[in-house]
C-alpha cells in the first residue's frame, strides 16, 4: 500500500504543477503585455497557444500511452513541459512566448491522461474511487492555488518567477517518475492514428479560437463563421476516418458504454459550470468589491481547501456504493451552491462567500472523483489511457466553453439592465414613487434619509433645486451606481443560469448504472 501511494504522490506532483503553472498565467498577463510588447490582441494567445495542443492532443496521447507505455509517455511529458517551462521564464520576445507555451501545451497534454492511467493501473477496482479522489483533489488544488501564489511571485519578485519557481520541482518530479512508478504492459497492437489526430486537432483549435475571438471579432463575422464551419466540417471527417480505419485513435464504440458516455456529458456540463463561476466569482471580486488579485485569491481557497478534503471521500463513496448517488449528491450541491451566489450583491461579506464557496468544494469532491471513477471502471484495461484522454478532453472543452458562454452572458445581460434602469430613471414615464423606489435601492444605504433622498428625486425630475450636493455631482455618482447596479444584476443572471445547468447534469447522473469495478 505504501508504495502504491508513492506512486500515486509521484503522479499528483506533476498534476498540481502543470495546472499551478496554467491557473496563474492569466494574472501575470498584464506584466507580459509591458515587457513583451503584446497588445490587448495578441496577449489572449499566450493563453490560447497553450490550451490549444493541450486540450487539442489528449486523446491521442492518452493512445500514445498505451502503445509506448504510459509511464514513458509520462516522463516524456513531464521533461518536455519542464524544458518550456524554463524557457517561458527567459523569453524576450512575444513571438518566442506563444512557441514556447504550444510546446508547454503539448508536454501538458503527454501528463494529464497518462497520469490519470497509471493511478488506474496502480489501484485494485475497490481503491481506485478514493485513489483517483485524491488526485482530482490534487489537480483542483493546483488550479486553485495558482491565482493566490501566483499574485505574490509578481508583486515580489517578477512574472518569470512563476516559470522558474517550479522548475526544481518539476526535476524532482521526473526523479521521482523514474524511480517510483512501475512499467505498465504495453499494448503493442495499439497504433496512432495521426489523420484523425489532425482532423481533431484542427476541429477542436477552430472552436477554441472561434469561441475565444468571437465577442471580438462578432459572432456573425467571416472570420468566426468560418472557423465554426471548418471545426464542424473536421469534425465530420474525423469520425468519417474513426469508423473506417483499422486503429483508430478514439474507438466510437467506447461511447456504446452507457457510463462512459453519460460521464463524458456530465463532465462537460459541470466544467462549464465550474470554470465559468471560477471566471466569475475573481471578476467580481475585484471589480465590484475592488479587492486586489492576492485578496481574491485568498477569498477562493475555502472551496479549494473542501475540494481537497472531501474529493477522497467522494472517491471511497463511490467505491463502496457506485459512482451514482456521489455523483447526483455532487452536482445537484453544486447547483445550489451557485444558485446562492445568484443573489450576490455588494454587501455580501467573507462569511457569505465562505458558506457557498464550502458549499461549492464539498459538491466538486463528491463530484469529480466519482466521475473519474465512473468512466475508468466502465473501460477494459487496454483502453483507459485512451478513455481518459477523451474523458479529459470533454472536461476541457467544456471548461473552455464555460468561461466564453459567461463571458458573453454577462456582456450581453449589462447591457440589458442598463438600457432598463436607465429607461425606469425616465421621469415621463415613471411615476414618483417608482423612481424614489429605484433611488432606495440605488443609494439608500449610503448615507441618504428620506429626506434627502426626496430633495434628490425632485432635482432629477425637475433638474432644478439644490440637491446633497452639486446637482452634476449627484447625476454622475448616480449614473456609476446605476452602472454597477446592472452589473450585479448580470452576474445574479449568470449565476442562475450556471445553476441550471447543473441540474441538467444532475438529471444525467441518475441514469448511471450500478458499481462495475471492472469491465468485461
């Protein structure tokens, strides 16, 4: 047992690394576009240029794990991402960055499955549930201590300090491979099919830049309409080539596995959910409650800290009673969890968000790791490594999706509240006590009695009369409320709409069928 959990330590390393290192990039963003000479433009592509092969690769070098062996192709990744790595710290240029970060990508990509795999392979069926809680716990634990530690290297010291900082780990991590984790029987009869990893990689990079461009650039624009025609249409040809070639590099039949299936569809469901409230909750943060990035980041780490905790648990519920009940508890926590946060509001305090952000890690651990463990045991031994990379891959393109469909959602429902308070301020056609309604809630708790709360509706009305204080002064305070009024407005949309959402998972979770350990 102790050396099975070396093992599993060995791998939970380089996951937390890998995902540290992509959680906190987004913060170090600005000092990047100083120094290397980016524009609001092109900065999006040092984060693009590495989602794109690590999402894009995982299947096939989850495949690449099974024919080669998957503690080699795990090495393989580990020494590749630590190389970029380095490099990502001594670039002086924009164009060296976004190379070096596709390279860090695809290194990436080599870990993620492949480590997945070997906790598989590790583990007896009736451990693996807890097994790979922990490492799930691990991975979210390394995307969510990103921001916080991230946020200090910068203000101390620089943003390469973030690239640096985990080289001497990741040399360690590689010892550790090497001298830890076991070779695995290889299936020499696997082979890589690089037609169908180049139709899928082309179809997955269209939709990645088109849904990441497309608020830019318009969703009804040449450029993003074809970059969707062109995903659909690869991805076309790529199941064209799956169903006829001899070693394909993702088995459709994998999908006649009700599990694996309907694991793959909650999981893409609850990434959306998960990473567009992670988007959310730091942009309101900072920008409604103006706390700094390492404040925000500390604000998270109650749902980080449950994650961690309760993953393990989720995994030995799922190991003694099937992944179902885990699983439908999870998701259907998390959805109220962040049908809570829809009622966010300024005067929300710490003890607030602590509750839901409990709230929202306790669900993730009963989540994710009863997931996991629901699409490996449905699969053969021989085809985990590939399972996990399409298992991993839906999570990731769902996350992607999640954080555009905010993004956009939020955009678009500002704009909507805005036009409807300043349409309710029209005093011809609102009546007195509607606007004075409107002002209570605008500005009454910020100092303003009754009193002077009428003296300020009867200058707005009349635009004559002495008002607090300059009337100019009290048109533009109450525009800027009025704006961050439709702010919050839209996040509560959001919010509720992720909320959604996760029930429809919920709804998927109930037709998980009873504990398999292995399949047949």
């Amino acid at each position: 047992m102790m050396k099975k959990y070396s093992v599993l330590f060995a791998v939970c390393l380089g996951t937390v690394l890998s995902a540290y290192v992509s959680s906190c990039v987004n913060i170090a963003l600005p000092n990047m576009m100083q120094e290397l000479n980016f524009n609001m433009d092109s900065i999006v592509w040092v984060s693009l240029s590495y989602l794109l092969p690590y999402g894009s690769t995982l299947p096939l070098t989850g495949k690449l794990g099974d024919q080669f062996g998957t503690k080699e192709t795990y090495i393989a990744g580990m020494t590749i991402f630590t190389i970029a790595s380095l490099l990502c710290g001594v670039a002086s240029n924009s164009t060296f960055m976004v190379i070096v970060r596709v390279i860090q990508g695809v290194g990436a990509g080599m870990l993620l499955p492949n480590a997945m795999a070997i906790v598989a392979a590790t583990f007896e069926p009736y451990e693996r549930g807890q097994a790979l809680g922990i490492w799930s716990a691990m991975a979210a634990a390394g995307s969510a201590m990103g921001p916080t530690i991230g946020g200090y290297l910068i203000e101390h010291f620089s943003w390469r300090s973030i690239f640096f900082s985990v080289v001497p780990l990741c040399i360690i991590c590689i010892m550790l491979a090497f001298l830890i984790i076991p070779k695995f029987e290889r299936n020499q009869k696997a082979g890589a099919d690089y037609l169908g990893a180049g139709f899928l990689i082309l179809s997955i990079s269209s939709l990645l830049i088109a849904l990441n461009q497309g608020q830019k650039e318009g969703w009804d624009s040449l450029y993003i309409v074809s970059l969707f025609y062109t995903a659909g249409a690869a991805m076309v040809l790529f199941i064209m080539v799956e169903l006829y070639v001899k070693q394909p590099m993702i088995e459709l039949t994998l999908f006649r596995n009700k599990n694996f299936a309907i694991a793959n569809i909650i999981g893409f469901l609850s990434f959306v959910a998960m990473y567009g409230a992670m988007f959310l909750l730091p942009f309101f943060l900072k920008t409604i409650l103006n706390y700094s990035s390492m404040t925000a980041g500390i604000m998270l780490l109650p749902m980080t800290a449950t994650m961690v905790v309760f993953a393990p648990v989720g995994g030995r519920l799922a190991d003694r009673f099937g992944s179902r009940l885990p699983t439908a508890c999870g998701i259907l926590l998390i959805s109220l969890a962040i049908y809570l946060l829809s009622q966010i509001n300024p005067d929300f305090s710490s003890r607030n968000f602590f509750i839901r952000l409990v709230m929202l890690g306790i669900g993730l651990g009963f989540t994710m790791s009863p997931l996991s463990n629901c699409a490996i045991a449905s699969l053969p031994k021989d085809k985990i490594g590939v399972g996990s990379g399409v298992f991993n891959l839906a999570k990731i393109i769902g996350g992607s999706i999640g954080v555009v469909f905010v993004e956009t959602l939020l955009t678009n429902r500002e704009i909507h509240h805005s036009q409807v308070l300043n349409a309710y301020l029209n005093p011809a056609v609102r009546s007195t006590q509607e606007l004075y309604s409107l002002l209570r809630t605008l500005w009454g708790d910020k100092g303003m009695d009754n009193q002077l709360l009428s003296e300020a509706l009867h200058g707005w009305s009349t635009g004559r009369g002495l008002l607090p204080e300059q009337y100019a002064q009290f048109k533009l305070l109450l525009g800027q409320m009025l704006q961050q009024h439709a702010s919050v407005l839209s996040f509560e949309d959001v919010f509720f709409a992720l909320s959604l959402l996760c029930l429809c998972g919920a709804f998927f979770s109930f037709f998980i069928t009873g504990r398999r350990a292995e399949a047949d």
